[in-house]
C-alpha cells in the first residue's frame, strides 16, 4: 500500500516480511525503540515490506506533511547527520533530485491544481542496503573460453530473473562480474539450497537441472541459463525454498556483497586487482572521503555522462540511417539525438526530401520558425495546419540524459504520416531515434500500402519491433529494459487511421464554435485492462499488481519487479516472455467536407497530469482564436505548470502535434497542409 507515515515502537515487538519467488519471508524484527517506514517520509513510497505485530504493540507515528512542517523536508535533515543515516543515501539523493517517484505523485491522489491537474503515480524508489568503501571483491580466476562463455550467458539469457539483476550492468561492470564468479559442481541430489538455511549466493545454472522444493512440496525448477536465489542478492534472509539438483549440475555462484558492491559503484573492473589483494588501503570511515550519497551519485552521474559521451562518438547510433530513406516520400522530417541539451530546449530537426515540391515560408519576426506546405487534396473545405513542439524536460538539476522524446512526419504522395514516441530506460532516446525513421519506412514498404492501411500499419510496427532487435544485437545494446511508446497517424484522402501502443496518447477533437469538445481518445495500454490483463497472465509467467485504485504493473511472477506499466511497447524484450508485445491497437474515422476537427498527438509529458477533456477544453477556443502554432505552445506550458505544481522541478520531456483540420487560412488553399517546425 501507498502511506507517508514513519512508525516507532513504544511497547510490544513486530517483524516485517517480503514477497518473493520463493514466498513470504521474514527480513526484519523489531522491538521497543525501533522505527519503520522511513522512507515513507523520504518519498512516500509504496510499501516495499508488510510488517506484522507480534501480539499486542503500541506505535507512534508521523506522517510526512506533519515531519516537514516542524523539521523541514527530511532530506536535509538526514543529510546534517548522514554518517547515521548511510543505509538511505541513494533515497535521499532520489529526494534532492525530485527523481520523478509514484510515491509523491501518490501523496498528491486527490489534489488538483486549478486548471484541473490530475495525478498519476509511475514510478517507486528503493533505499539501497548500506555498502561502505571497505567492501572488496574476491577474484576467481577462470580461462578466457570461460569469461566468454560467462559474458554470453549473462547478456543473451531469455530468464527474465537474469535480465533484471543484470541487465543494468555497463560493459565494465558486466566484466567485474565475470571476474568474481565461482564455478560450482553440483551432484544430483544434492540441496544447494536449504529452506530456513541463511541466504547470501545467486546461482546461474550452466549445466544440468534444479527442482524447487517448499514445504516438501515441488513448486517448479529451472534449467541452464536461468538465475535463482534472487531474493537473498537484494534482502540478507533464510531461504524460503529448498532447491535441489534433479541431475549432475554446475553452477555459478556469485555473492551478495560483491552484487552490492558493483550495484553502487564502488568497485570497477580496473579496481578489482588492488581492492582484492589488499583491504589497508582502502580508506576507513575515519578517513577523510565523500559521504556515501555524495559518492554514490556523483559516481553514478558521471557513468552517465560518460556512456551518454561514448554514445556520441558511434555515428551508427546517432545519426541518420541511410537504410530507411523513403525514396517516394515528397518530404522528412524527426528529431535529432543531441547533446547537451537543457530544459525546456527545443529538439533539433533532420529535414529531408524535394524541396522542389515544399513550399517554404520564412517567419521574420522568428516566433514559429519555418512554414512548410504541400497540395494535397484531402477533400476538406479549409486548409490541413499543424503546430509542432518537442522540448527536453529536467529530471534533475544537473540532468545529462538526451531528450528520449522524438516525432517525425512523412509527406508520400497524398498521404501524410504523423508519429510520436516517448523513449525510457538507459537507452531510450536511440530507441525513440530508431523508430521515427524505421516507422514511416516500414509502413510505406509494406505490401499493403496504400489500399490497406491498417494492414500496413501493423506491418510497420511489427517490422520496426524487429528491427529494434536486429539493432540492438548489431550495436551490442542492452534494450532489455528500454524501450519507446509510440502513436501513429495517417492522413489519406479524408481518413484519419491510428495506431498506438504505450502511453503516448492521440485525441480527436472539434473546435466548432457550436460544438466543441473531445469526440474520441486513445486508451493507453495498461496491465489493468481486462484484455490486456488476460494475455499477459495467459504466459503464466507474470503478476498484474494495482499499486493503488487505477494504476497497474507487470511483474515477474513471484517478484516486485520489472514493473512495467505498459502492456505494449517497443523494445523492452526482457518483458516479451511476460506477454509484452508491439502489435498496435488501432481506430480510423472519416472525415466530411465541413468537419472542424483537430487532432492532439503527444507524449506522456502532456498527458501525464492533464487529462483528454481538459486539454481540449483549453485548446478548442484558442485554436479558433490564434490557431494551431499558439495552442500546441499553450498546452505545453499549462501541462508543464501542472509538472511544476505536483513533481516541483522534476519535469518529463514534451512532444506535441496539434493539426487543425478545416481552417480558414487565408494565405493557404484548401487543398494544402501546412506544417510549422
């Protein structure tokens, strides 16, 4: 459950349990004196454990409001005393950053702003487990046919155990993990775990077979390339399972400690030599270094920088991919990956086709940018005008992430081809960067296209899915947890077809002065929805959870993880065994001569606290007035004051298309569409 309360024993004990793929376990008693539900303060988080009491007991509490009204945001407090409070560094420099958690979102359930904000939590944030400077790595030699073997088994394991304690792992990290684990023979018969026995290893299966056993009762098994014993690399607990070997087996072991070790950081590959032979010259507490937070973050920023960097020098993932040049396409446009951005910078555009057949309108006054136009009968009374917006959002004040937001637009004939994905995870930004070029291409290759446009649109998602794997192993990208959302439009004659998977949401609307207001909206694909739902659990490989009334996740089953709260996406692929898939949803209308419609295609940056209705409610009247350029820009920063009013500076990136069909545009004929970038 979702709370904001810290709890402190007055009298009586307690004990607080996890759910995990081996069960319910105990990880932590308490008695008078002991407090829980700290990080509730810190971030209001979903409860990460069930604390049970033992008999009669009698707490106190505070809740967070109360905390900071008398003591002041509790970041800073934990902060003046932080060699106390070590085990809540990474919680605490998730506070400071405004690190964009489903717990504040939560605390804020009923509040709306005064335009109508509405809250919808995404994400939850977990205090690591303290890991000092101290703690060093054990080296187990091994040949290089073995680290091979080791490096290929981690990387391309279909386990999705394995995908998700590994698949954060950097190049270098992966190689510190190759280097300190153990090899293990296992005869048949033999319980390499024991119910109730204290849990400090995680095994990978090589070789053989192991069967799951709890309570004398088999509950499941596992063979080569697949992890158990997970639990005990997260939380120090007895085991909840035995698990024994149906057959001569070999594993390898890797220890607790040396997992949290290389999860915080503090220990590279390059490290591994001198930290392991000797322990004196690590410093001591005593000596003079950063605090915990301060390290573990700073360390964890310039990583980031410094991947994001390397990123930049491979021009096969940063620049344009000459393979989905669409030779028909009268015109091209989508967002560049760029460096260095700040918040609120617009995204820069690669522009392409015949000129010859653009018309293109200079602005003197350099408020809109360019005005580019085409004839294309769609068989409307008014003119096809279109707004474009894609700016960077803040995750945090020294945020090095790209803009993983991007759009593209595609002009073929007398058809046009709008798209908008929203990118998540490390790599999310080249995946969004892949698909607004592949998409289009995909689609237009179809055999399909034109006469079947829903066929073709399918087949474009369907090809750009595999593509994005194809990529990902051509390039040696980890996508097993990055992906994109993405929302498609095609304009042809006078039909409007969409097609969308995730959360990047599509409205039509009408801003008829007589009859304004929303006539249909995409559904964003949750776990929750009962025929989403039903495939996934359908794989008998995965839980639907409701975080809270509304709000799903999908996880492994057993386990609190990955939590994906899209049940289509691109990318992804560690959550493909779980039911995940690319197939698009689609819808399509038709549009009459005289219709004053328009359409809204944006990212989750848009609709994260602003709701379908209201964001026509604000634009229908506006684009009357000032047209589409002025209203994709008034939507923008009333959903951007909304991020303000509910996640302070964090703020999500923003894209936005707004097409008004029908206008009156006396510089424009009624057969041309016109867009402004």
């Amino acid at each position: 459950e979702i709370d904001d309360k810290m709890f402190i024993i007055e009298a009586g004990e307690a004990y607080a349990a996890i759910s995990g793929a081996e069960g319910e376990v105990i990880v932590k008693e308490y008695t008078r004196g002991d407090f829980f539900g700290e990080i509730a303060l810190l971030l209001g988080t979903p409860r990460a454990a069930t604390v049970y009491a033992k008999g009669d007991c009698t707490c106190l509490y505070i809740d967070r409001e109360t905390f900071r009204r008398v003591l002041g945001p509790i970041q800073e407090v934990l902060k003046r005393n932080l060699g106390s409070y070590q085990q809540y560094a990474d919680a605490i420099q998730q506070a400071d950053d405004m690190e964009k958690t489903e717990q504040e979102k939560e605390d804020r359930a009923n509040k709306k702003d005064a335009e109508g904000a509405t809250q919808v939590g995404r994400r939850r944030g977990v205090a690591a487990e303290k890991v000092t400077q101290e703690a060093t790595i054990t080296i187990v030699e091994k040949s290089e046919e073995d680290k091979q073997s080791l490096r290929e088994l981690i990387r391309n394991s279909s386990d999705a155990r394995m995908k998700i304690c590994f698949g954060f792992l950097s190049d270098e990290a992966l190689e510190t993990v190759v280097s300190a684990l153990a090899h293990r023979d296992v005869p048949a018969g033999e319980l390499i775990i024991k119910q109730g026995d204290q849990g400090d290893f995680f095994y990978i299966c090589k070789t053989g077979k192991f069967e799951f056993i709890k309570d004398d009762v088999s509950v499941g098994s596992c063979g080569p390339g697949m992890g158990f014993g997970e639990l005990a690399m997260l939380y120090s607990h007895p085991r909840a399972a035995t698990v024994k070997a149906a057959e001569d087996s070999t594993v390898w072991a890797l220890d607790r400690q040396t997992f949290l070790v290389i999860k915080a950081g503090l220990v590279t590959a390059g490290q591994l030599a001198s930290r392991s032979e000797s322990a004196a010259e690590i410093p001591s507490e005593d000596g003079k270094k950063e605090d915990m937070a301060a390290a573990s973050a700073a360390s964890k920023m310039a990583a980031l920088k410094e991947k994001i960097a390397e990123d930049f020098k491979r021009p096969s993932l940063v620049t344009p991919c000459e393979k989905f040049v669409i030779e028909s396409a009268n015109f091209q446009v989508f967002g560049k990956v760029s460096p260095s951005q700040k918040f609120k910078m617009d995204k820069e555009l690669e522009i392409r086709g015949n000129m010859a057949d653009v018309g293109i309108t200079e602005d003197p006054l350099n408020t809109w940018g360019k005005k580019y136009s085409w004839k294309i009968d769609h068989g409307l009374k008014g003119a096809v005008v279109g707004g474009t917006l894609c700016q960077k959002g803040q995750k945090s004040a020294d945020d090095p992430t790209p803009n993983q937001d991007n759009y593209c637009i595609t002009v073929v004939q007398q058809a046009v081809i709008y798209g908008v994905c929203d990118g998540h995870g490390p790599f999310g930004h080249l995946v969004s960067y892949r698909l607004v070029q592949s998409v289009p291409h995909f689609i237009v290759k179809s055999s399909k296209w034109p006469k079947d446009i829903e066929g073709a649109l399918k087949e474009g998602f369907l090809a750009a899915q595999d593509d994005l794997k194809q990529f990902s192993k051509d390039e040696e990208l980890n996508l097993d947890a990055s992906g994109s959302s993405g929302t498609f439009m095609v304009h042809i004659h006078n039909a409007l077809y969409f097609a969308w998977i995730g959360d990047s949401r599509v409205t039509l609307g009408s801003w008829n002065r007589k009859a304004p207001g929303l006539k249909w909206e995409s559904a964003e694909h949750s776990p929750g929805l009962p025929t989403e739902k039903e495939r996934l659990l359908a794989t008998g490989k995965g839980d639907v959870i409701e975080d809270f009334p509304g709000h799903w996740r999908l996880n492994l089953k057993g386990a609190n993880y990955p939590g994906l709260t899209m049940s289509r996406v691109f990318g992804d692929f560690a959550c493909e065994q779980l039911g995940v898939i690319a197939e698009p949803e689609q819808a399509h209308f038709l549009v009459q001569p005289a219709d004053q419609w328009y359409v809204i295609l944006a990212s989750d940056g848009i609709w994260e606290f602003l709701e379908s209705e209201k964001a026509i409610e604000l634009t229908n009247k506006k684009l009357r007035m000032k047209g589409p350029v002025d209203s994709t820009k008034f939507v923008t920063d009333a959903a951007r004051r909304r991020w303000e009013a509910m996640e302070g500076s964090y703020c999500d990136d923003i894209t936005c298309i707004m097409l008004q069909l029908n206008m009156e545009d006396k510089n424009a004929a009624s057969v041309e569409t016109s867009l402004y970038l």
